[in-house]
C-alpha cells in the first residue's frame, strides 16, 4: 500500500494510500516553496523514503526514515511547501492539521524543522510566526548559506536564534555544510532535551501580514541580517532566457533538442538491452527441457516483459531532463513565456507546470494541479492532462516509428525524420489539449480571467544527488509494474492463447480464446487498419498504455516470428503503413489508463468527468484513426516516408 | 482604544489621499505612475495598498506585495505580459490586470504638502 507511489504512472494500482507511521519519534520538515526543503529531505533521508498521500486529501505525503547515531530510528514528513498556515489551499490545510496532531493517521510531530531561504530572510520569516506559535520543539535552519555568502549578505545566528527563543542553524542543504547541526538537534528532541520556542519579541496577530511581515524585519534587524546582493547570474540569464526573440527561441531549441536526445541517445543503450533480452531468452530456451513451464517462461513472460523494460533508458532520459528543467528554475521561466499562450485558450501560465509534467504522467500532473486557485481553471486544466504525451506511450510511438519510418536526416544530424514524428505526435497531443481546453473554458467552465502569481527562484545547478533520486525513484516505479501489471497481463494473455485444448495440445493462436476476443473486435478496428492482433492489444492496454507492446510481444513471440526477427520486423510484415500511422494517432488521443481514470475520479469528487473524459477521447482517438488510415491509403505521402 | 482611531484615521487618510492623487492623473495625464503597471524600466514606487479581493491580496502579500515596500519592474514574458516584478527580495511575475490594482503611493516628498 504504502509502496504506491503518488506518480506511480499509469499503474492499475489505486492512487496513493498514506505511508503508515509507525510508532516511531515524528519529525515534520516544513517550509515555503524554493525554500530547499527537498533537498535537506533528501539528504536527511537518501534512499529511505516513500511517497503516499496525507489519508482522505490528494496532498503529497513523503515519509522517510533516518538512524541517528544512539541507534534511534525517527520518522522524517516532508510537508507541502506553503507561506503561511492560513488554511486557504488544500496545502496549507493539510500542513496545519499536521501540526497540530489532527491529521488522522499522522501522528502529532514531536518536533518541526523550520526551513527557510537565508538570501530572503525577511520574506520567509514570515512562516516562522505561525510555526512557533504552535508551541513545538523548533529548529529554524537557513538553508543556501554559500549563496548567501558569495553574495556577500551576512547573518548572525546566535543573535537570531536569542530573537526567536529557538535554536538556528546555517547550513547548505545542496552541498551538505551544516547538515550535522540538524542532526544533532533532531537527537536531542529524540532524548527530549528540546525546548518550545519562546520568540523575544511578542508574536503578531497572525491573519494580518503587514504586521507579521513588520515583526519578521524587526527580528531579522535584530538578528544581525544583512540582505545579500541581487543574484548577479540570475539577472544575466534571464536577459537572455526572457530575452524578446532569443527566449522563445532557446524555449523552442530546448524542447526539439530533449526529442532528438530521448530518441538517439537512448538508442544504443536500448539496443543492447534488447540483445541482451533476446540472448537470454534464447539460452534460458536451449537450457530447459520442453514443456509449457518453458512456452509459457519463454513466450509468455520473456516476450511480454521483456519488450517493455527495453524502453526504461528512455523514459528515465525523459525524467532526467525534466528534473534538470524544474531544479535550475528554468521550469518557471517557461510557464512565464507561455501564459500569454495559456490566456489565449483560456488557461494561465501556472497550469504549463502539470501539463509540462504530464509530459512524463498524467497521475501527479493532475495532482499539481492544485496549485491553480480557480476552480473551472483547475477542471480544464485536469480534463486536458491525459491528452499530453505521457511517458507510457513512448515505447508505443518509439515501437511503431523505429519499425515503420525510415530515417532520414532533416536538419543535419539535430533532427532526423523519426524525431520529427515523434515531435509530430508530441505536438499533436499539445494542440488536442490546448484545443479542448478552448472548448471547455468557452462552454461549461466558462470563468473570468484569473489571476497569475509566480515566483521566480534563482537559477541553481541541479545537485546530481536529487537528480539521481529522481531517476532512482522512477526506475523502482516502472521495474514495479513491469514486475505485476505488465507480467500478470502476459501471463493471462498466454494463458488465453493457449486455451481450449485441442487433443491435449494448445491451439493455433488465431483459434485460442485471445483470438477468439480479438476476432471479436476486429469488425470495429478495421476500418482503422487494425487486425486482431492489435485489437487484443488496445483491450489489453486499457489497463495501461505500454501493456500493447508487452501483449504484442507476448502474441508474436507465440508465432516464432518475434523470436527470430523482432517485433518491429513482426510488425513490418503484419501491420499496413496506414494502419500503423492510425495506431500512433490512436494512442495519441485515447485515454487509456485505469489509474488517470482513478484520480481524476477523486480529484473531480464524482464519475461525471471521467467519464466524459474517457468518452470524449476515445472518440477523439477512433474518429483520428479512422481519418488517418483513409487518408494513408489514398496519399503517396507513404511512398517517401516508409520503407 | 487608541490605537483603533489612529488606525481608522490612517485609513481615512490614505483613501483621502489615493483620491486625490487619482484626480491629478485624470486631470493633467501626470507621468507619476499610480499603479504598477504604469511604472517604466528602471522606475520603482512604494506599494500603497492592494485593490483586490482580499483572498487574492493576501496572496500577493505574502509573495512580498505588502504596502509601503518598495517595487521594481524587471523584465517580462514576450510581448510585455506577464512582467516580473522585484519586491522583497524576490522577483515575482503577475498579469498586467493585476499590476493595475496594486495602487502606488506618490512618492515625490515635495508634493508630499499636497496631501494636507
């Protein structure tokens, strides 16, 4: 349960469960956004750490657990990065009901550890009225000394830390100075050696900013604070990054450039996956005595899996750049450049974040979508998520396109004629999205303009430590589903494939029950060019995208020819130029993902919206291919495009 | 008790105030920006009060919009809008429409007699 992650992609697991706490000593790190809470987190805790959610809300719970040196073992909860407490967003609920121990299930902590960014002390002293009016053991950590440092601002935390009755400490959570100070408080609160926080100066009424933020001067002056100088680099790169006409082209180069590397730098790393996978196959098949342990290993489970944990390297490059976009701060450039875009299809900036998150899955895109204040905004903005390309068509487009379009170079070597389709096809996904988006904030979620607020952090180097968690993460996810959701898919199919018995012996796969299902549904996916080969994979892949390649895998091995030749060669021979096309186009559109179903479920409270969601894009998708296929057949377009 | 009345008698005050400073710009079309989408490259003014629903002004008060701070435009998003915005030690992008509603105080001291 706890193991569910919150991004746990299209998995058919339920959405994320809370990570049950043990009785252990509870520690919550708070903090406002870019504040490196994060960071410190992971750095606290490394590996040792799960995602869930906070029991009955959709807010991120991430948990984890670190050994102190009296062989204590002490729970750490990352809270959601708020500015005040006031109980305005679901986040600031949820933290609030936290910390003071009214979150079923979370026990109340035992201690808080304040973050804050020392370069803005003023600002983010602001949290700590709220947080040391609650009356818990508190340390206040100001994180990014280095830059404030380098940047020449200064302050003096014995002084500060008199200021706030509670201990400070200056650390830098990316490099690791200073980190020995949180432990050791987090060992004395363990031995219960911690004192409540007692402010010198009287805490402002907490509701009323201008006095909160007067009380945060007053104790930062008396704290010895000195502001540091402006970011000097930030500055300079924006000039460039916001620049008029270089922006929207370094946007554009950044987003051809992570397609062209998703699809050519993964490809060696990915071919000898596939060598490896097949080899093996091939001498587990030499060294097994016949027999249907051996068919279904070998056909079943080889075949199925297989075919799908190829394309791992390239959905953790996708990751990768998609963490070093969000940790540099260039993420919040991009949602700038394009709010003017967003207003036009009647979204905002802000909901760029999700949707460029999407890109990777739709589960905790659509759960980032809480940051969007306005309700309708929030809903189109939900109701388009799907449409995105998600990291769980890729081995679906990169299958299909490896095998069916012949690469030429376009712009030298920085774009070749299979990255352009894929572009093609992330493109398509796009404008599908901001077209509906159009739609729907046109008609039934008709609202005024909102407003838009975003901050712009400092650019940073993203630390190869969070990088590496992130991709670490991730490969645990999709190893995960690869390991049940994918292997119980093949394994049924084999099974199906292989029943009724005739004589004793199974069937010709065309004659099995999976054939049976196939034939079934192959008078309605024909005049989209699918056979009923496909149309087991599209039933299989309900469940989720990439099953349709493990399914596919598991149907072509049985008929020898995958084992031979491969699956893109199986297809080659198996699939028409049109259909193929038609299948990209389809798993452009269509919704298929039990888990995207089950937390738009929640997040909308009610069935209504999946279900037009689902409704909507399958027919987007049928209607798509329909039109594709015909269109194929008719052009010449294919005679220069496919082998 | 008292600090009730001077509290009120600030807020009349600042209303008298905006009111006035509101007339000159309609009156002699004053180059002295009265919001903050008004200011120019390199101007800054000081942040009087918000004019917005109050969930959307403690908001942006706690992003640094708070009255009497000091603001600055910085650079903006192709095509002038979005703009960001220097504020309390942070650079905080918002719409033009917002910008609108964040009145300024006038802030030229010899005019500072006017307001009496």
């Amino acid at each position: 349960m706890s193991d569910c992650q919150s991004c746990g992609g299209c998995s058919v697991a339920i959405p994320p469960s809370p990570v049950a706490l043990a009785d252990t000593h509870v520690i919550a790190i708070i903090g406002p956004p870019n504040s490196g809470k994060s960071t410190l987190f992971n750095r606290l805790t490394g590996l040792r750490q799960k995602v869930g959610n906070f029991p009955g809300v959709t807010v991120e719970q991430r948990v984890g657990r670190t050994r102190l040196s009296n062989n204590r073992e002490i729970t750490l909860v990352d809270l959601p990065g708020v500015y005040s407490l006031d109980a305005r967003s679901e986040d600031e609920r949820v933290t609030r009901d936290v910390l003071n121990g009214q979150m079923p299930g979370v026990p109340k902590p035992d201690a808080v550890l304040l973050i804050l960014d020392c370069t803005n002390l003023g600002r983010h002293l602001l949290l700590a009225a709220p947080i040391l009016s609650l009356q818990l053991p508190t340390l206040v950590i100001l994180n990014m000394a280095d830059d404030l440092q380098s940047r020449g601002g200064s302050v003096d935390t014995a002084a500060l830390s008199c200021e706030l009755g509670a201990p400070v400490a200056l650390i830098s959570a990316a490099k690791g100075d200073g980190v020995e100070k949180v432990i050791q408080f987090v060992e004395g609160t363990s031995e219960g050696s911690a004192k409540v926080a007692k402010p010198r100066i009287e805490l402002p009424i907490l509701q009323d900013i201008p006095k909160c933020r007067k009380w945060a001067q007053q104790v930062g002056q008396n704290g010895g604070y000195h502001a540091p100088a402006p970011p000097l680099w930030t500055r300079r790169l924006d000039s460039i990054f916001l620049h008029p006409v270089l922006g929207p082209l370094i946007f554009l180069a950044v987003v051809v450039g992570v397609f062209q590397t998703i699809f050519s730098g993964a490809k060696p790393i990915m071919d000898s996956l596939t060598m490896g996978i097949q080899s093996s196959g091939a001498w587990l098949g030499a060294m097994l005595p016949d027999s249907i342990f051996k068919s279904l290993l070998i056909e079943g489970v080889w075949s199925g899996v297989g075919s799908v944990i190829v394309f791992l390297p390239q959905i953790l490059l996708l990751f990768l750049f998609i963490g070093i976009l969000e940790d540099s701060g260039y993420l919040a450039r991009a949602a700038l450049i394009a709010d003017r875009t967003m207003a036009k299809f009647g979204l905002q900036g802000k909901a760029f974040i999700p949707l460029l998150s999407a890109y990777a899955c739709a589960v905790p895109a659509i759960m980032a979508t809480r940051t969007i204040e306005n309700k309708r905004d929030r809903m189109a903005t939900i109701m388009i998520a799907p449409l995105m390309t998600c990291s769980a068509r890729l081995p679906v487009y990169t299958l299909l396109i490896a095998a069916f379009i012949h690469e030429r170079p376009l712009i030298g070597h920085f774009l070749g004629t299979q990255a352009a389709v894929l572009l093609g096809l992330y493109v398509l996904g796009f404008v599908a999205a901001i077209v509906t988006a159009w739609m729907l904030k046109s008609s039934v979620l008709k609202s005024g303009r909102t407003s838009f607020m975003l901050e712009m952090p400092p650019y940073r180097w993203p630390t190869v430590r969070s990088l590496g968690l992130r991709l670490f993460d991730r490969s645990k996810i999709f190893l995960r589903r690869a390991g049940t959701v994918i292997l119980t898919v093949s394994v049924v199919l084999w099974i199906l494939a292989h029943l009724p018995l005739h004589d004793g012996k199974p069937p010709q796969i065309a004659d099995s029950f999976a054939g049976m299902i196939g034939h079934a549904v192959e008078p309605a996916i024909k005049p989209l060019g699918f056979n009923w080969k496909i149309g087991i994979g599209l039933l299989s892949s309900l469940a989720a995208r990439e099953v349709i390649v493990g399914t596919l895998g598991t149907i072509y091995g049985m008929e020898g020819t995958a084992q031979s030749e491969g699956l893109q060669k199986a297809l080659q021979s198996d699939l028409t130029p049109g259909g193929a096309v038609a299948l990209l186009i389809f798993f452009a559109f269509a919704m298929q993902c039990m888990s995207t179903i089950a937390v738009v479920r929640r997040e909308s409270g009610g069935w209504k919206w999946p279900a037009i969601q689902f409704a909507y894009m399958t027919l987007l998708a049928y209607l798509a291919a329909f039109v594709t296929n015909h269109l194929l057949q008719a052009s010449t377009i294919l005679a220069t495009l496919t082998k | 008790m008292m600090e009730v009345l001077t509290c009120l008698k600030t807020a009349f005050h600042t209303e008298v105030r905006m009111q006035l400073s509101f007339n000159k710009v309609v009156g002699k079309r004053s180059r002295i920006a009265s919001n903050l989408s008004e200011l120019k490259a390199g101007e800054q003014g000081i942040l009087d009060r918000l004019d917005l629903p109050e969930e959307v002004a403690k908001r942006l008060m706690e992003l640094g919009f708070v009255p009497g701070h000091v603001i600055e435009p910085a650079l903006s998003a192709p095509g002038g809008e979005p703009r960001v915005y220097r504020v309390d030690g942070s650079e905080i992008a918002i719409r033009r429409e917002t910008a609108r509603h964040l009145i300024l105080r006038k802030r030229v001291p010899s005019q500072a007699s006017d307001r009496s």
